[in-house]
C-alpha cells in the first residue's frame, strides 16, 4: 500500500480543512505508540487514511483549537483509541478457513491486518495455492499481506509434494500485489550450510529490497549468527527465555508466539521485559484453530497475555502496531497518526483487549465482537470445488505392512510416542509376528499401523509402517493435513476401518476422518486442498469440536488431538517421522529402513 | 549499501568459524541499542561485516564458548562497544570544509555515517555541485549518504540564484549512488499548499520507496498534520518543548539538534524523557562551524549533551545509531549485531563520548582523537579550481543606493536589527539626507550600506539598501556564504571599504572579507563554490577564528558574527531580508520597495 500522489494531494486539502472529514472520532483515550502515553484525543479521517490528530493532553500540547467538520461524528465514550493490530506470522490455512471466513473470525477481535505465509497450500497446489490465496483475499475488510512460502516442500528428497519452490517462483511471487517478502526460511541448516536453493531464494527478497522471515528454533551462538548474516531477520519459533534474550540481543526481531498449541509468551516475556523497550518485538499466532480463535480471541489475546506478563500496555501495542508494521516494511500502518491508514479500534479495557468497535480504512467493520460489515463475495475460484486428493479408493490391504518374510517375525522400527500431549516422536525396535507375508499387530495394544499417501498426483509414492502409543484405541483416522507435505496419513488399528476413513476424504476432497467397527464416527470436510473448509467459524467450530471430542473419546485426550495426526510426517521435528518415501529419522535427515536385523 | 549475494556466503562461513576471522575485539562491554544493556562481549568482523557477537552476560546467555580465530586481535581493555554514530541531518558546506577534509574532522569524534543535504552548493553549481560532493566523498574512510536537495533555490521569485531544480533534477539525483531520499523539504508552505513543483519533487521520492526529509519550525496543528499527510516523516528545526512533544506524538521523527548555533537538546530532550523510549529520536549537527568542530567535537557532542539532559547512554546511543539508521532506512548501520556494518566505537566513558578508538567497516580509522588511516585522495574536481564569482571588479559607486531625487530627503525602509545576537531583522522607516542622487548615510552612525549582487552569472541582478544596527563601526564586511542563494553580499559604512571587501572576494573565488580604511583586515578565502576550503580542519580553524576575532573587533559582539551577515538574504526567517532582487518581507513573502511616501 501507500498513498498516490493524488490521495495525498486530498488527504493535505482535508487535514487543513479545505474538505470535509468522512469522519470524526471524539471523546477517546488515545494509545500513543509512539510515546507510550494515554490522552484524551480525537481523529480526524478521510478516505481510509487519518488525516489529523488532535490531541486534548493537560500539558498544552493541543494549540489548534478550530472545529473540525465531518460527514460522520463517532462518539468514543471515553473509550481506549489503538491502532489495528497486526499479526506478524500466521497460516490462515491452520485456521481451516478461506481468508473471507477468517476475515470475519479474526477482524471482531481487532486484528485488522496479517502477514501470511500459504505454504500449506502451497505444497499441495504451487503457484495456483498461493494465487488463490492472494485473490480471495483481495477485497476483504482486513488486510492480509502475503509473503512468498520459502521452502516448500520443507525437506526436499525425503517426500513427495505437490510442489517445489525454487528462486523462480519465488521470484515471480514477489511481484505479485501485497507480496511483501519471503516467508518462514525454516531450512535454516541449508541457509547456513550455502545450499544454492536458498541463497537462491534468499537472494531474490533481498534483492527486492524486502522482509526475509525468519525460523530457527534453538538455534545459538554462531550459528544463529551465520543464518542472521545470510538475510533472515526474525524468528517465531522461540520457546524460551534464553533464547530469546540472545536472539533478541542480536536484533533479530522476536515475533513472540501464542498459537493453539505453542503458547510462548509466558516463557519469553518475562525473560526480555527488563530490557528497555526492545523495538525488535512483535506478536504473532502462527496456527490458530477456529475454535481458539472464537473462544479466547486472535492477536488481542496475545496482547492481553503479554500484559499479564508485565508489559506494559503501551509496550504490548507497540510491538502489535508499530513494530509489527515496521519489521516487515510497511510504513502506513501501525500509529494512530496523520497519513497513517485509519485502522483503528476502540476497546473498552485495555487488560480485557476485547474491542467494542474496529475500524478499518476508515469504516466501521465490527462491533462487539460481531462484524457489521458484509464480507464482499470474493469470487469464484475453481481451486474451491477441485478435490485435490488424487487417489483411487483405497482397498483395505493397502494399509498392511509386507514384510520381508511369509512367516515367523521381524524386527521392525517403530515410531514411538513417550505420552499423550507429545509431538515428539522417537525411535524403538520390536519384534513383531508376520502372517501371510503382513506384520501383524493384531495382539499389541499399543501398536497401530501407520500410512502416508501421495496425493498429489504420485498414487505410487506411498509408505505403511508400525506406530506405538498414538493414543487411539480400536478404529482409524486418516487426515489430508498432513504438515508440510499434506498427502494423505492414516493411523489405524485395522486395515478396514484405515480405509473406510482413508476412502472418506478421496471422496469429499480431504479433511480429517474418524472410523470405527466399520462406521465413520467424525468426518471434517476440507474441500479446498485438503486443507480448508468453505464454512464460517461460527459452523466450522463446533465442527471441529466435534472431531476432536470424537478423538478424545477414542483415547487422543493430550492438549490438540488434530496436531498429533497432522504433524507425523513433520520431518523437520525430531526424531522420529514418517512420510510417502519412508521413515526419516529427523536428526540425521534421512531415510532408515523399517526392518532391521538388530535389535 | 547492501551486502552482495557473495559477501553474505562468505560472511556466514566466517560465522561458523569457516573461514578466520579479520579481527577479533575482545574485553568489550558492548552497549547494546537493542535492549539497552551493557554487558562483556566480543566481537568478530570479517570484511568489514560483523560476523559473531559472542556475549558473555552473567545470565548464561552465552552459550556458544568456541575460541574465535582471527588474523587480529583488539583489546578493548573493558572499554564501552557502541555502533558508530549518524548524524541524520547535516550540511557539510556549513563546515567550510570539503568531504574529504570534513570526514578528518568528525571520524576522530566517533561519527561514521552522515546523511548530508548538500544544498548549499547546490545554489551555486546546481547538478554539478552535488555530483562533486557525491563524488569527492566516495572512497572516503567514513559513510557519507546524500538526500536530494529539495528547495533550490528556497523561495523561487524573490532572489536569483545557480541553479533551480524541479521534480526533473531531484529525479534524476535519486538514481545515482548513495543518495536515499529527499532533503529537508523547507517549502512547506508550498507542500501544504499543493504546490506543483513541491508535489512533484516530495512525489519523486515517494514513488522511489525513498525518504523524505521533513523542516517545518513551529508547524502546529492542522498545518502539521498536513505536512505530515504530504509526505514529509521528520523534523530538524525543533526549537520548544511543546514543538517537540506534539511532534513526536504525531509520529514524526525528531532530528534534535546542537548545531553551533542552534542549540535544541536542552529544550526538546527535558520534554519528552518522560515518553517510554519513543523510536522516532535521533540526532543531527545540521551546521557546525570548524573551530567548534575541533572544541567540542561532533554527534558525540550531542550524545553528550542528550545524557547531561537526562536520557540514559543507552536511549541517547540508540537514537544517534539504531533509529538514525532507521529513520533514513540505512538497514545494515547503527548496531552491533551479525550482518551489520563493522562501524564501531571504542569509548573510555559514556558521560565523555569521546572515542579512544573509531572502525568503519572493520578497520581502525582514527584513535584518541586523531585519525590513523590517510584519507584517499579524492581525485582531481575542476570544480575546486573554478571561481564561481562570476562578477567583474566592483566599483565603489556600485555600493551607494541611489535615490529618486537628486537632493533633499527621502523616506527609506531600513532593515533593523534589535540587538547583537539576533538574526532576525524588522523593518524600520527612516527619512534620510540626499546628496548628488545618493542616500547619505554618513550622519548617522547606527545606519550601513547593505548589498547583495547576483555572483551566478546575472551582475544585472542586483539591490543595494540601508540597515540599521548591523553591528560593525567603520570599514566593510563581504560574503559569499549568504543563504540559500550565497550571492555576495556586502555591509559597509563607506562605498570605498565595500568595494575593496568585494572584490578580494571576487578575486580568489569567494569567501568572507573585512576591510577597513583602504586595507583588508581579514580575508577567509572559500574558492570551492565560494563556500568551502580545500583546508583541513586544523588550519581552518584558526582561520576562521581569526576571521570572527577580527569582526568582534569591529563590532559584532554576538554569538555568531559569521551568521550575521550570512542570513541577511535568508527570505525564509522573518521579517526583513534583502536579497538581488530587493527588499523581501518575508511574513508577506513578497518584494517591498525602498523608498516611500509614507513615514
């Protein structure tokens, strides 16, 4: 964005008073991010962009005491006046929601603008995901900026995906309208090690001149200096207070996480709040699901949680305004000031977070928590009725695991969760019987069959192994989330109920499927890409609350039942992981077969 | 600047310790501008980047203890580590020094990064006179950035000066090297306005992604936020505490200045230390004088004084590095991290800010207040060679102010100073005696000749009139630093002395004269643009020293005697200005005739 010379020609005539205001916003408590001060204050603005300020403080800073005239007087009531909030990194495909249906989750929480990375889609359907991600998010009431996914697929050679990202594409994105950088760099040990695909990558943002986001979890001392002096700038990956005190010394920029699932804020905050007001902090969600966000609210709530850790107000706005908006390079955005975008909330109580009224470009778009503004149609997008799960039904001895031998046992590598809430996955060897030339687990509880499915074109990319303590019982789950790669991953104590939830998603275009004794118990549809459902939150949530109760109850009771099937095949999360080539064991990057000869 | 694809590649091996270190600094304690903390460190540089920070902090953040090799080791002998200083707003021809000789001055002082608006010499040689100054400081040891003069000449009518530039000229200046952005936009009536040629050059800028320098004394209100809505994001000429906080709370950057005459900090920094760290803060010299250079030195000067003021070393250092760099969106300057520029300061005590050692991209420039690298030569400029004095000898009657009448009197408008200090003049009506069609003046000992004569090749362009309470007794005094315009301009209580004074200027190219009774008693010969020495610093000093000692002599008592008689044509301070063109009053903005009917 930024303002033609036009606009700015008709913002200076209105600031002056030569045209009237659209409108006027009075009786306010302004949250000066600037400053860090509160004072009584009223907006002036016109045509999305605020013209002017006009502040009311006791110390007679206010020396223009004119009238100012407007089509429209909005009355504050007294009320906290903040810039919109940013998101600094987040995946609105985690929302399961188009960016219209997330629009209309997130703006009554006062989140007025995003900076996205579509790399879930992106690794099932390339250039056209990510198209579709920017186009039917071009008219909408919030702004969602998008930054180039960088590393898709995320580990090249150990899946198969539906594409692979060099500079190429990269370069061509970044052309693309509010394409304003690179996202995520999550191969940070082939940034470091000088992998020519992501100097590549990295080469084509900083030659734009733009944002290269950062992610390197743990990463220290001098490799975290060596992955800094390539190009990335920020991290939202840390999960610790040392951590981030380093890498906020080093003047990465800290885009402090509250997500469903890694709610970071109560360990970095209090770790970095005795610094002196750090510019380098933002605040980010990076995977939110529709039921969180409905429950406890987006970037608001991890501003509320960030004063519950001793930010100050004015320091917690800041980095969710100001600084988010300069770390990325966008300079209209995150003040409440004159040629600033008019995005705006009014907010009842700064500890609550929760806006009475949000306002962007100037217009009223939600109200206590309700939008009041229709979402625009955005357009028909054939992606939304492609199913791109590309497998023929799937029989159910697909899901069995050949061994090498008709009879007798074999020892076999198996995936190994330690407890219920853990992503982490680690390596064992067991014994196992053969029957009929198939592993058989038939008399271990703890063990399930696991599968992952190319569904991107590739049926004969496909992999079956033995998986212990998932946490289910009796029956099967099959999901086409299925991070980063997205095939399609089953988790099943028999190979008829795998494929009946298997079978489910090939039909209806992907999701998340439950099935047991020969009936699907939950069945989540995801018809765009495997990954998002076309349903508002207020219809998506109760949804999804339905599937993960079905988990639950089939024995999935750690803190995000829906995680623990999507981020199986997460091979950048040691150790142990599985995808369409094979088992990966994570630490080392590379494939290991599933038997063995060792115990 | 910007590192290249290459130079990050080697950079993050000398990271990882692959390639060996150029240098080492160790038993630092490393200021640092990001948290505000101070805390033991070491530092390693490769070609002229930061490559590692290595903390040492008692909190364990430390946790990378590898030995870093090096080809040098520098002991900082527990001396502070800061980032070398910017000074966001500076006119190098204030000076009188050229950029090489400049850069001799303030490096020792720990100054590394300049952003310089070369207008000066833009009056005079247009294009060429930037092109000189851009050029001439291209391999200099320290980092000279340029902003696109934006106002030449300042008030387009009223005076006749080198060069004007348009949208066209500052176009074309944005495309060459090291310049980023628009300088000091002082037309800002004419930018609230909506003047054509204002939109056109600010839109340049804009349309460039580029920086646009703001000037706007005591804007207020309205009129501020419109200037701020046109496009302009910062501010010099802050002189009042209330200016500054209403500046700053608008989102403007402050460029606080303690310049040798303009002397701010100590009105603006009182007035908002009680704002929470506000990033829109740096701080500019804007004009300083050689001898001050030398007394009290540079940036650090203000560093100096923002602490004497009651900002921690931290924020001062922070805003005169980190938001400098910033604020001008110099990505790689202004702190002590990887990837970062090597310009760094080795500094004994943060209350003295005066530097024992100073790097610029990694190499030892100067120590304990001398430099210790020889600055390049810049190459050979006919510029410095070209006498831009473009006027013939001057005879005396050239100096008299001929009257309508042939005898008796007439009503003259005298431009009339108060009191010796000041550089604001008003308007005064005299009737005075004619003699053989002259004003005579040679009763009345409060009254000079004043004139000032097209020097850029129009001599028909020319105004000769009276001013009162100038301050010199008998003789003359002439100069070709005479802002913006820097036509000559002379004051003299006699034809005679005036025309001597005149046409030594004439002579050697420029500079300032003082003659008395038929003899020079002092001659500062300027002969690049008439404005600047090929002297360093150190025999200029001296020079200029004797040059005002010699005009105290003669009377001029106040702060500045140099300004004095360089700001009698400056038609943008109030009230009364004499320009080539005539009599300016300048709250009118408009010519005013000598003689009138009216007492």
């Amino acid at each position: 964005m930024s303002l033609t010379t036009e606009q700015r020609r008709e913002l200076v005539e209105a600031a002056l008073g030569h045209r009237k205001l659209d409108c006027l916003i009075e009786n306010v408590h302004l949250v000066n991010v600037f400053t860090g001060e509160v004072y009584p204050a009223g907006v002036g603005i016109y045509r999305g962009y605020i013209a002017h300020v006009e502040a009311d403080p006791d110390d007679a800073g206010n020396r223009d005491a004119d009238e100012l005239e407007a089509d429209q007087t909005i009355d504050g009531e007294g009320m906290y006046l903040t810039p919109g909030l940013i998101d600094s990194h987040v995946h609105i495909e985690s929302s399961m929601m188009t960016p219209a249906n997330f629009t209309e989750a997130v703006l009554p929480h006062g989140t007025t603008t995003v900076v996205t990375d579509p790399h879930e889609i992106a690794n099932v359907l390339g250039l056209r995901g990510v198209k579709y991600m920017q186009q039917s998010s071009r008219d909408l009431p919030m702004r969602q900026y998008i930054l180039a996914p960088s590393c898709v697929p995320s580990v090249p050679g150990l899946e198969t995906t539906g594409a692979e990202f060099g500079s190429c594409e990269v370069a061509e994105m970044l052309e693309w309208e509010r394409v304003i950088g690179v996202a995520e760099v999550m191969d940070f040990p082939g940034v470091i090690g000088g992998s020519e695909r992501m100097r590549g990558i990295v080469g084509e943002a900083l030659g734009h001149g733009m944002f290269v986001q950062g992610h390197c979890p743990e990463l220290t001392g001098r490799a975290l200096s060596a992955y800094l002096c390539a190009g990335p700038r920020s991290d939202h990956e840390i999960r610790f207070g040392d951590e981030a005190r380093e890498k906020m010394r080093l003047g990465m920029t800290i885009d402090a996480r509250e997500s469903s699932i890694s709610r970071n804020l109560a360990e970095i905050l209090p770790a970095v709040r005795d610094f002196d007001a750090p510019p380098n902090l933002t605040l980010c969600t990076d995977d939110k699901e529709p039921a969180d966000l409905l429950a406890e609210g987006h970037i608001n709530h991890a501003v509320r949680r960030a004063i519950e850790e001793g930010l100050s107000p004015g320091q917690a706005l800041r980095a969710a305004t100001l600084q988010a908006a300069r770390s990325v390079g966008l300079d209209e955005l995150g003040a409440v000031a004159p040629g600033y975008a008019a995005d705006l909330l009014l907010i009842p109580s700064l500890a609550n977070m929760q806006p009475a009224a949000v306002m962007v470009a100037g217009e009223v778009v939600a109200r206590d928590g309700k939008m009041v503004t229709s979402t625009p149609d955005p357009g028909d997008f054939p992606v939304e009725r492609e199913n791109t799960v590309h497998l023929d039904a799937l029989a159910p001895e697909t899901f069995a695991v050949r061994a090498p031998v008709g009879e007798g046992t074999v020892i076999t590598r198996v995936l190994s969760y330690a407890g219920d809430d853990s992503l982490y996955a680690s390596w064992e060897k067991r014994e196992l019987p053969v029957r009929d030339g198939k592993v058989d687990i038939s008399g271990a509880g703890d063990l399930h069959y696991v599968g992952v499915f190319n569904r991107h074109g590739a049926p004969e990319n496909r992999f079956t192994g033995i998986i212990r303590n998932f946490g289910i019982g009796e029956g099967a789950v099959a999901s086409t989330i299925s991070h980063d790669c997205h095939n399609l991953t089953t988790v099943a104590s028999n190979p008829e109920d795998a494929a009946l939830a298997a079978n489910a998603l090939v039909d209806c275009g992907g999701g998340i499927a439950c099935a047991r004794g020969g009936e699907i118990l939950a069945l989540l549809e995801l018809p765009v890409a495997g990954l998002i459902s076309t349903l508002p939150a207020a219809e998506l949530g109760p949804r999804t609350d339905h599937l993960k109760e079905t988990l639950r109850e089939m024995g999935l009771t750690g803190a995000d039942p829906l995680l623990r099937i999507a981020t199986l095949t997460l091979a950048v999360i040691p150790e142990a992981k599985i995808t369409d080539q094979g088992l990966v064991d994570v630490n080392a990057q590379k494939l290991v077969p599933l038997f063995t000869d060792e115990q």
